[in-house]
C-alpha cells in the first residue's frame, strides 16, 4: 500500500503517513484489492481524470472491470464424471467463473485482459 500511496504523492503531491497507510489498508481488504488491481486502477485513474485519487475511485474501478470480465464468461459443461453430482457440478460451475474473473482481473492489471488471452490462461 505504501509504494500504491507513494505512487499517488508523487502525481498529486498529498502527504502520506501512518494512519493514512492503514486506512487504505483497511479498505482494501474489505474491497477485495490486490496490489496489481490497485496499481492498474491508479494508472486507469490519472491517465484520464485530474481529481486526487480517493479510494473509492479504486475500489469502483475493480468493481467495472470484475464486471467487465464477468460478462465474457461462457459458461461450459463440467467434466462427464459431475453429472450424476448436480451439487458437485454446480461447485464446479461456480469455481470455473470466479477463476474466469481472478485471471481477467490479473491480465487486466497486467495490461492484457483480453478475453482469447483469458480462454488460453484457463
């Protein structure tokens, strides 16, 4: 969090501190941030906005994009051996999704979120 404040200081010039530090923290473990998506978010942020960044401009920036993501998902048929095991290819079905987003999310603040590069990361 420290280099992501520090990042921010030197685009906007705001101070960073302890308290500041640990309050970011906090949110972005309740948000779901992680490093990268809070870098890519930041970058995202001042490439085409001036106003000093707040968290929830970050946190709405991952939110986008975790939808972005979630709406290229298409669905496919679990493995042959779930289906006499509807909660088993339901806990299947779930996981492939949420590995859909974890993956877009990560090309994403890579730089590369396309949806063939997703296909190919799963």
């Amino acid at each position: 969090m420290i280099d992501l404040l520090t990042m921010a200081a030197a685009i906007d010039q705001r101070t960073v501190g302890e308290a500041d530090v640990t309050a970011w923290l906090a949110i972005a473990h309740e948000c779901g941030w992680t490093p990268a998506t809070a870098r890519r978010a930041l970058v995202e942020h001042y490439a085409n906005h001036a106003e000093r960044l707040m968290p929830a401009h970050i946190t709405r920036r991952i939110a986008a994009q975790r939808e972005r993501i979630r709406r290229t998902y298409v669905p496919v048929a679990p493995p042959a051996e779930l289906r006499d095991d509807p909660a088993a290819e339901r806990l299947w079905l779930r996981a492939r999704a949420r590995r859909w987003v974890a993956v877009g999310l990560e090309a994403w603040a890579a730089g590369q979120a396309e949806a063939a590069e997703l296909e190919s990361a799963e």
